[in-house]
C-alpha cells in the first residue's frame, strides 16, 4: 500500500479525454470506477467488448469505466487518438470514457498509474504494470481496491463490482 495515499484518492486525478477534454475523476466521487490501460493491436484489444458489456450493465447504478490507450507494451497502440478513438467505436462500439495515450510504466507514466500501482502492488508485490489491459476497480469513495491480471476477463469482474455498488 502507497505509504501516503492522497486523501481524495482518485478524484485527485485528471486525464485529457481521446477527443481533447478533460477527465476530471473529482467528478466521479461516490462511483466505483474501473481503470484499464489499453491497446487496440493486441490479443487482448477484445476485451473492449467486455469492458462495453459492464459499462452498459452498470453505469445507471454507479460505474465508471475509463480506458487508458497505451503504447509501451510491444507498440500494440500506435495510433493518434482519433485514430483510436474511431477504432474502438467502429470494432467494439465502446461509448465508456476513453482517455489520451499515457505511459503507465516509468518515469513519464501517467500521474494515477503511479497512485494505483502503489495502491494496488501486482504479484510479489511488484508495481510494474505487466501488459495491456491490466484494470484497478476503485470504490465509491476513490480508494483503489483492486488490481486485475490482463488475463481477467472484464466479465470476471462482475461479483466484485456488485459488491461495491
């Protein structure tokens, strides 16, 4: 655990949107809220359709889902985020949030995937984010509650999003 959480949690956080807003998660206090880094070039890029199916499952009750582009895994996201953004509505009819590319891992990752890394150490108790499509499931009160394998399907996690809403 993250020696010195910020008090806020998440909602600390801020993200440029695929189309050039702002992600404010401030404006996601008292929802759970899923994180995903993704990438539309890699085995797991169907996945988006799983992440889809909890948006619309979900959202009326409470659930945030936001996709994070990223390129530092095998270059699997290439694409400007038009580009992007058009790929994953064409292929996956994704309507959740979908943020600007970041690097998640490093000295340039993004602000919030430090936060949650800390939060939510992996296997061992590693940080490192291992490959595309790793998710952090944040409660209602945007405390970083769990990190999942890029290998969990975005349905495996339906009990524990229940449990939080």
């Amino acid at each position: 655990m993250n020696p010195d959480p910020p008090a806020e949690g998440v909602s600390g956080f801020e993200a440029r949107s695929l189309s050039g807003g702002l992600i404010r998660f401030e404006d996601f206090r008292g929802r759970v809220i899923l994180i995903v880094n993704t990438a539309s070039h890699c085995g797991f890029t169907p996945q988006y359709a799983g992440l889809q199916a909890l948006h619309e499952a979900y959202a009326d009750r409470g659930l945030v889902v936001v996709g994070f582009p990223c390129n530092q895994f095998g270059a699997q996201e290439p694409a400007g985020a038009g580009e992007i953004e058009r790929f994953c509505q064409r292929n996956f009819g994704v309507g959740f949030l979908m943020a600007d590319k970041v690097d998640v891992n490093g000295d340039e990752a993004h602000p919030l995937f430090k936060y949650l890394k800390a939060a939510c150490p992996g296997v061992l108790g590693s940080q490192a984010i291992k490959w595309n499509f790793t998710k952090f499931l944040v409660d209602r009160e945007g405390r970083p509650v769990r990190r999942y394998a890029p290998t969990t399907s975005p349905a495996a996690l339906g009990e524990d999003i229940e449990s939080l809403l």
